[in-house]
C-alpha cells in the first residue's frame, strides 16, 4: 500500500495525517495518536513502519479533511541543504560545465512554506525565478556515512519543491550572494506529500514546471548528476544529517535565468509536479504592497488527486 504523508489545517497549527488508498478509493488517517507532529522524532522512531502497522490493525482514526489548509509535510526541520548545478542541461543553460562534485548550499528552516500558499515576490525583486526539485527527507541521523549504498537507508522519503531564486541577489557582483538569493521569505515551498522511499523509484521521475498553465522545465531525474543516495553520503562527509532534515536536489533545465522566459511577476501561477510526489501550486504577489494572492488549495478530493 503506497502512503503519502500530510500536514493539514492552518498556519502553526497543522495536524499530521496519512493518506491510503483501498478499493474505495484515497482515504485520510489521523496519526496524533502516534505523533504531535511529522517531525524528525517520528521519522527516526521508525514513525512510516508504525504507521503501516497500525493502519493493518485498523488503529487509525478516519478523518474528513475537506477544506483544510495543506502545510508543508515535515514539520521545521533543523536543516535545509540545497544542492546547485545537479542536472547536465541546466548546467549548459547556466554556461557552467556539471560539477565534479555536489555543489552544497544552506537555506534557513524559515524557508519552507505551504505548497499552496500565497507566495511573495520580494518587493526590489525583478527576477524571482521558480525552480523545481525533487526533496529528499532524512530519517536518521548520518554522519560519515560509509558508502553510497549504505546511504539510502538513511532516506525516510521524498517530495516536491521549489527553490525560489533571486537572480540579481544571487549572481550579481564578482562574488556572487547565494545566500541572498536564495533565503528569502516563503521561498521553499514544500509537499503536499512526503512520499516513503520504499515507494519512489527516483532514477526515473518526471518533473514540470508550469507558468500561467504554460510549460517551462519538463524534464526527468536521469538528467541529475547526482543521485539522491550520492548526495546523502557526500553531505555525510561534511555535517550531521538530523533526522526531518530537508535537502533539496538541484532543478532541471527550464528556468528563467536562462534568457527563454520571463521572470516572475505579480499575478503569476506557477503549478510544479514529479510524478508520483504530486502538484504544488502558488499564486504570486508584491510583498509590502498590502496585497496578497488567494489562500490557496485546501486538502480533501482535491489533495487527493494532486
């Protein structure tokens, strides 16, 4: 039975939930009586095994969850790694050649917001860009990790998201800012699920980034030039992976900053997708203009068939 993992309900307040399918169809579960929250402690308590357990067991109570605000699906995670350059045509797009090896950056925890809520343009921004990114979720902690396949159980799951990119921020000066560009304000929306490992079969995910219903990155993870487990051992080597740790892969080709599109402005719709991790959807708006974008989409039917 393939599980997705959900947090539902508003701002600060979400409850955690798992979504199973029987021959009815998509049915949602509470876990509070497993966990407060979907966290790195659930995670590393074996949290996704207990749960097919007591779902087995008919331990779980249904929920409806109609109309409830979709969160991101952990909970603040004590780190956010992002890993750039990791796909050979968004390599060549930037005019770099791919890495040697992963080229790691932090984001603060701060980042992560709803994959459905309003997002905000910074308000000097003139080129936000969207990037799509499969999500690795840790489940344990690692440090120094002995080999690359060793690695991969230390992977609880995966999901969607998108690594919001400043341009100017980002590149602008002989130095460049990554930093700058890339750890503003709701710029890492994440979920709506996390999917476990054991039901993701990562060499071969298709990903797309939609603008105002319009194509602009359709691509598929046998583009990467690291895989996921590659990239939990090399981050090993470097810093303690904590269990809820968030890292994400690096995007495909089809960005703005490669001179095709336009960048992000007030208004906009961006819809991001992997197969099998489901859709996130953001409506875009001026920060410090007193104007937001609509709430967004809430769970029931319509999470379901994201």
């Amino acid at each position: 039975m393939t599980l997705k993992f959900a947090r539902l309900g508003a701002a600060g307040n979400e409850q955690p939930v798992v979504i199973a399918q029987d021959a009815q169809g998509e049915k949602y579960f509470s876990l509070t009586s497993l966990t407060k929250d979907l966290d790195g402690g659930f995670l590393a308590s074996d949290g996704i095994a207990r749960t097919r357990e007591a779902l087995d067991a008919g331990q779980l109570e249904e929920i409806s969850a109609d109309g409830l605000r979709i969160g991101a699906p952990v909970t603040r995670p004590a780190n956010v790694i992002a890993i750039g350059l990791n796909y050979a045509a968004h390599a060549a797009e930037s005019g770099v050649t791919p890495p040697e090896v992963p080229v790691a950056f932090l984001k603060p925890a701060n980042t992560i917001s709803g994959p459905f809520d309003a997002a905000p343009i910074p308000p000097t921004s003139e080129k936000y860009d969207w990037e799509v990114e499969l999500a690795i979720v840790i489940g344990k902690e690692a440090s120094y990790v002995s080999s690359v396949e060793e690695a991969a159980e230390y992977i609880a799951g995966y999901a969607v998201a998108n690594d919001l990119s400043e341009r100017d921020f980002q590149m602008n000066g002989p130095a460049g800012q990554w930093t700058k560009g890339k750890t503003l304000p709701g710029s890492t929306p994440l979920g709506p699920w996390l999917v476990p490992a054991s039901d993701v079969d990562t060499a071969n995910l298709g990903l797309r980034t939609r603008v105002n219903g319009e194509i602009r990155q359709d691509s598929n993870t046998s583009d990467m030039v690291f895989d996921a487990p590659t990239i939990v051992h090399h981050l090993s080597q470097y810093m303690v992976l904590e269990a809820g740790d968030v890292i994400i892969t690096g995007t495909p080709e089809g960005v703005a900053l490669s001179g095709r599109f336009p960048f992000i402005q007030p208004g906009d719709v961006i819809e991001l997708e992997i197969d099998g991790l489901g859709v996130q959807r953001q409506e875009y708006y001026r920060a410090g203009t007193g104007k937001r974008a609509g709430a967004g989409k809430r769970a029931g039917a319509s999470l379901a068939n994201a």
